[in-house]
C-alpha cells in the first residue's frame, strides 16, 4: 500500500490524454501532473536539450514524493527514456510508446501498421524500431502530422480544415493498406472522432495512453504499491502561466481545473 | 565607415524575415544572426526571463563584434527593448515593432488599422498602446492567428488550407473596415501573397521588417557607420540542433544556409 502520487509529465498539455486515462483506469490513485508550457513544444528540439529539460522535471516531481512517473510525452519515450531511468534509478519510469507498441501488436491482423507523431517522435524511428524488434517481417509506416497539435490547442478538433488537414496527412498513409494506426501524440486521441471518420471503420485507432494506465497499473499491483480506496487528489503544475492550462483542461479532461501552480522549473 | 556585422536575433527562425529584409536593402552589410531554438517560444515567458534570455543573447553577438542590433521577436519588443537599452549603453538597439507603428501611421488614410500576431504579442497589447499614443483617434482592431506559424513552419504558406485559414481569422478582422493590417509576428510576411488574395487589395499589408530595414539603415549613415563595397557575410548561430535552421532558411530566405553554429547560450 503506497498513498503516494504517481507523477506524469508532458512538454505541454497533451500529456492531460494521459492524465485522463488513469484517473479513469486508477481511481485510487493521487496523480501530480507537470506541463512544461514555458519551453513546449519538445517535438522540434534536439535529444540533449529534451533529455535536459526531462531530467529538471523528475527532479522537480521528486520533490512532491512521487512513487512512479508516466512520461506522457512521445518525444522524450523517443529520444532519451532509457537515459532518464539511468539518471534516476530506483524511480520507475514508465513511458506510453512501449505500451502504444504493445496494443499495436495485438491489433494487428495484417501486420501492417501506420504510427503519426510529431516530427521528432517520427524521425527517432522509435515507434518501427520496437515494432519491428518484436515482429520482424511488420510492415510500419510513419507520417509526422506537425499541425494536429496547434489545432487541437485552437479548440479546432470538431472544425472542417482540421478534416482537411486530416485527409491531406493521413489518406496516402491509408493508402498503404495498414488496418491499425497508433496515434503517436499525447495530442492526437482529442481527434480521434475526425480520425475515424476520416479513414473509416477498417483502420483501427490505437492511443497508447490506454495501455500505459492498465501497464502503471500492473507495476503498482506487482510491487504492492497501489493506494487504498481514500479520495485521490489531482495537483497540476506549469512552467508557464497557469491560466492556458486551465483552459486546455476543460478542453482535454472534461473536468474543472482550479488549481494550477507555476513552478521555476530551470532552477531544478 | 563601419566593416563590423550587424546583429538581428530572434527566439526562433522566424527573424529570418528580418534578415531578408536587411539582406535586400543593405545589401553591403554582413550580418549574425542568432534564434533560439532551443527556448523557443517566448510569448509566453515571464518579463524578467525574457530580458534575461535576450541579455544572454546581446552578450553573445558583442563577442562577434557587432556594430548595431535588431531585436526581430515581437515579444521582446513588446516586453523589454527599454531595458535592454539600459543594459548596453552606447550599442545601438533597434526593434521591429516602433518601424511596425511608423508605417501603419504613414499607410492609414481612414485611421482604422488592424493587427495579427502570436497569442502573447496581442495579449500585450504594445502595438494599439504605441500607436494611439501617437494618435489617440485611431480605431485599433486585432486578432490573435496561433495557427499561422505552424503553417509557414510545414511549408504550407501556398496551401489551400492555408487560405482556408486565412478566411477563418482574418475576413472577420477586415470586417470592421481596416484599411491597414500589421504583420505583427516574423513569420507572417510569409503570407504576404495568400493574406493579399483573401483581403484584397484595398487593405495595405504592413511588414514591420521593411521599416525596420530602413531605419537601420539611416542609423547606421546618421553615424556614419555604414559599410563599404566590400562583399558582406552572413553567419548564423542557434541554441539548439543547426538542421532545422537549415531547413527553415531555405523556406523563408531562399538563401543557402549551409554553415549554422550551436551556441550554449546559457553560459553568456
């Protein structure tokens, strides 16, 4: 039995998909969120500086005695968590793209699978590198989609041109035959609707996010360290203004978040 | 005479536009420029950050001997030129925003204009403070195009999706009757062409940078600091990986930039 919050971050808001996702799955469990608004977006910065900054963020979630951490964000799975579970061993660091590829791989019945991301998170070649690993003869496919975030963060998710945008990114990769796509972006399950209409029944929607809230949950269980049946407290943490925060949770938790406190994250 | 660099920095690529416009009119100038990508966006970064962070940077460009700065982010400008200036006394430091205000004042004939931006350099509200200070009956219009940078920043400045957005932000804006519109970001005259087609061309397109061109120009001939004949160099320096500086350049200076410096701008 550990009462102690499990701590999940993300270069901005998206990581709230996550947040989502295991309070829905975890409900015992306290959740510590931090969002580096002031330095987002990670997707277009190099593997030092994400693993830099990543690293300033443990540090700081150590600070609010965290038993576990989600890394929500598909660019630092990609580019340096094998660095950070170096940097801080005896903290379990647990990420999405290793349970994104998990689901994919029972999805799967032609063995043809489409990743979307970020451009960081698909020049990493991360997502096929896995996949692959596990399955060698898979055929993977990758598209970055670099405007899905700024339009889910307009408040533009349901708007026609993001449909546009949709079928310009994502029809070629239809194209290749893939029947499961792994939404490669905490950003990218708030589209998941306009995806599905998009590409139609036949391609199945895989958002990792799922999978990594039944994964901490296994993890917990199997180190005894789920918390009892109290009431779980949700604390949200920001680098920048915490009014933006406030206003994408409405938008991706569907839930009232008052609360949200500025830290100076250069200084950890 | 003056042979030394002028020195333009911005927190990302988006200065490119700025250089452009120095490139075209002071063709005998050599330039450093610095973007700092890895801190890149500042709008919506604390004042004292922001000043910190362009303190770090003007001290960079002094150890390139420069003769004079343009400060290209919009954000600066709005935020803390003043100080800067008081921080480097005798080191002429221009903006793009005060050139921005000129023009719009000189270009307006029924005192209606309009201003884009980024999110923080509307919220700021610095160009309808600077330009009723110098007018108070101007009727000042503006309107927040989150969406424009990542556009430009895809390649899509052609796109008919672009356009579409384009309609989305700004048939409303030249619904009040502007006859003047401030391309109030750097990214933006990247969308000279496409904006002109969807406003037509009854609404005069301002970009600051041309101002701004010219008024270091006259600086630098009012201190007879201007350079000679001789063939000018352009250097560019990043905070974060050079490949995306690269790739950037090419789309909005149409300029090979094969030689791009990583800078740690944290230690200045």
């Amino acid at each position: 039995m550990d009462k102690r919050p499990i701590g999940i971050f993300d270069s901005g808001v998206g990581g709230l998909t996550v947040v989502k996702a295991v309070m829905e799955r975890l409900s015992n469990e306290s959740i510590i969120y931090f969002g580096d608004t002031a330095r987002v977006p990670y997707g277009s910065k190099s593997k030092e500086t994400v693993t830099k900054f990543s690293a300033q963020i443990i540090r700081f979630l150590q600070t609010k005695d965290v038993k576990a951490i989600i890394i929500a964000c598909n660019t630092v799975n990609s580019n340096c968590i094998e660095e950070l579970r170096a940097l801080f061993p005896g903290l379990p660091i647990e990420g999405v793209v290793e349970p994104g590829v998990r689901m994919a791989l029972k999805a799967t019945e032609n063995n043809k699978i489409g990743i979307i991301g970020t451009e960081a998170t698909v020049a990493s070649g991360k997502y096929p590198e896995l996949l692959k690993a596990e399955r060698p003869e898979l055929e993977v496919y990758d598209r970055a989609c670099p405007l899905f975030v700024p339009l889910v963060e307009e408040g533009w998710a349901q708007h026609k041109i993001t449909k546009e945008v949709i079928e310009e990114y994502l029809l070629p990769l239809a194209s290749t035959g893939i029947d499961s796509l792994i939404l490669g972006c905490t950003h990218y399950p708030m589209l998941t609707e306009q995806i599905g209409k998009v590409l139609g029944p036949s391609i199945k929607l895989i958002n990792p996010a799922t999978e990594a809230a039944f994964n901490i949950k296994r993890l917990l269980k199997s180190t005894d360290k789920q918390s009892d049946g109290e009431v779980a407290t949700y604390k949200f943490y920001v680098s920048d203004h915490p009014s933006r925060m406030q206003k994408m949770a409405q938008i991706f938790l569907d839930y009232p978040v008052t609360q949200v406190e500025k830290v100076d994250i250069e200084s950890y």
